[in-house]
C-alpha cells in the first residue's frame, strides 16, 4: 500500500475519532456509555426503507463486528470503536479515479469511506450512516433505528410439528395473489405454459429498467415451502422467507466439480449458511426445494437431499423488505437479477401452534 494511502486511511479514522457530520466534540472525559450496551446483534430500520443487521462483539481485547446494510453480504467491518457515547462503524470505501502527483509518483485513486455513527437510546441503537460527497463537498445521512435481538432459541424437534392446510400460492394462470414489491418498478415475471418465468431483459443502449421483486399479499409465521426452480446458465434469483431471509437460487456446484460449497450457491442462505453437501442437478434442468422455517431455524432439502439442517437464522438477508424477524411476512421472489429462471408447484404448508 502506498504512504500516500496509508495517510489517507489515518487521517480519515482521525477526523471520525474527533469530529461527527453533527459538528460535536466527543472526549474520553466524557465516556459514559458502557461498550457493554453495544454489545450483541442489532436488527436496523434504515429510513430509505431498507434493512441492515449488525453484531457487536469483543474478542481477544478489541472490537469487532460484522455488518449488512441494504444489499449484498453480511461482512466484517474495517474498523469499529467507541469515541464518548458514540459507536463508529465503518462499512464501505468507495474509490475514486483521480490525476495526482505525490512526493514525485502518480497517484490515480482517492478513497471516500461510508461509516454509520451509533448512540444508544433507551433499549435501541439509533444513528446516521454518512456517505461523504465525492466531489469533497458535504455528507450526505440517512438515520437508522435498531432493534436488539434476543438469542436464538432452542433448535426445534422437526420431527413433533404439527401442519395446517397446504396453500397454493401460483395457481399456474396468473400472478393472484401476488403483487410487486416496487409499484415504480417493471414487472419482469409472465407465465407460459403452467409455469411462473423471470425475465428481466436489458437492451443494449436503452435507458436501463428497474425491476421489481414479486411478493405474496398473504404473510407467514413458520411454515413448510416446496417449490421447483430451473435455472439457466449466468442466471440466479431468490426466495425470501417472510420477506427477510433469501434462499439463493443460482447454478453453482453442479457445473464446476471441485468447487467449494458456499453460501452464494443454489439452495443456501445468502451470505450466512452454507449448503453442507452439493445437491445441484446440471443447469436448465428442474429442481426441488423443500425448505422447513421454524423458531428462526432453517432446513433446507434440494433435490430429496438435506443440505442445511436445522440451522439458526440470526438476522436478515441482503435485500430483505423487514427488520423484524419475529413478524409474519410474504413470500417473495427476487425480480431484478440476471438471467432467466423458472418457478412452478409453489406450495406452502403452515406449522400451527
């Protein structure tokens, strides 16, 4: 890494350390808040209406955490710290292509880091994720409220759960008893012969088009879903579980032998659990998931073969339309990604209690 970087990324954790967007002073004199009350998972209500998650936790004498904020994977944090009552959670650096001369060499990036600002309010966490302009001018904020979550309970005995009456939720002519999840958004899901498709097309030097997931108007509690998916080559989608936890469905193991197993791949939990055993049937071909959520534990079972077993679930997906992991939700099905994939015989089985 160049100096000229290194300088850079001390300078910036320097003014975070000293300084907030809110233009207040914090001071280790004035340290009241115990890290303590930071400490553990935190489900986040971001106010742009998108969902974050963060874990908290000390190790070995330090801070550490992992994140999700709106999209993508949960990963770790670059940096975390306590500064007064404040938390500070770095979460992204964008970079910057720039001309520059430093002491002599060219240097062609600059780097501007997001970072979320924590305080502790009552039993939440409430603050500001900033994202400073690249233009170095202003910061721009988006307020957050978080909710603590409890542990995960006991894995539940799959084997004594009691089953209401199976629902059809695609009666293979339309989309009742479905809508879009972005009313702005183009509907990329038509049927053809019995069978829901996704296909969200792109045209070479059109405006791009913004596609919306689809979601049940009913919502669940803890239920058994059986659904069959045929995913081409390049193509992948997703199932979310009451809107909040995606079942990866994309073409992973079964046309690269060796590859390791991995959250990301057909069948596991996105960016959180990993299929234990590669179950994938070859790309274009239809396949079966079977998948038990109770007690925020998972099962998944692909192609008649158990691949996650009864594992906890501590927090949202990327993409996740609710926070609240203990509310009924929808079913939902991922619009926007690439590719086309095929859905049929969606049915949902409740667990009564």
């Amino acid at each position: 890494m160049k100096s000229s970087v290194v300088f850079g990324l001390f300078l910036i954790v320097s003014v975070l350390f000293f300084s907030s967007c809110q233009e207040k002073r914090v001071s280790n004199t004035k340290q009241k808040t115990d890290i303590t009350e930071f400490l553990g998972q935190w489900a986040i209500d971001i106010k742009d209406g998108s969902v974050g998650w963060l874990e908290v936790r000390q190790a070995d004498g330090y801070l550490d955490g992992d994140l999700l904020w709106e999209g993508g994977s949960v990963l770790p944090v670059p940096y975390i710290f306590m500064a007064g009552n404040d938390l500070y959670v770095g979460h992204d650096t964008r970079t910057v292509n720039r001309k520059r001369v430093y002491g002599g060499n060219e240097s062609s990036s600059m780097m501007y880091p997001d970072w979320l600002e924590v305080q502790k309010s009552g039993d939440k966490i409430v603050g500001y994720d900033l994202s400073p302009r690249t233009n170095g001018i202003g910061v721009d904020s988006t307020s957050f409220v978080g909710t603590k979550l409890p542990d995960v309970p006991a894995a539940p005995d799959l084997a004594s759960l009691k089953y209401g009456k199976p629902i059809v939720l695609f009666n293979g002519k339309d989309l009742s008893g479905w809508k879009l999840v972005n009313e702005n958004g183009k509907n990329p899901f038509h049927i053809v012969d019995r069978v829901l498709v996704k296909d969200p097309v792109q045209i070479q030097g059109k405006p791009y088009v913004n596609y919306s997931d689809i979601r049940t108007d009913q919502v669940f509690k803890d239920f058994n879903l059986k659904i069959d998916v045929n995913v081409p080559h390049s193509s992948n989608s997703g199932i979310y579980l009451r809107g909040i936890y995606e079942v990866q469905v994309e073409q992973g193991h079964a046309d690269s032998e060796g590859k390791e197993l991995d959250s990301h791949n057909m069948g596991g939990i996105y960016s959180r659990i990993s299929p234990t055993v590669n179950a994938e049937s070859p790309a274009g071909t239809w396949q079966t998931l079977n998948i038990t959520l109770c007690d925020r534990h998972v099962t998944v079972i692909l192609n008649g073969t158990r691949i996650i077993d009864n594992q906890p679930l501590y927090g949202p997906t990327g993409g996740a339309i609710s926070w609240d992991v203990f509310a009924p939700g929808p079913i939902m099905l991922q619009g926007g990604e690439e590719g086309k994939v095929e859905f049929r015989n969606i049915v949902l089985t409740p667990i009564v209690k």
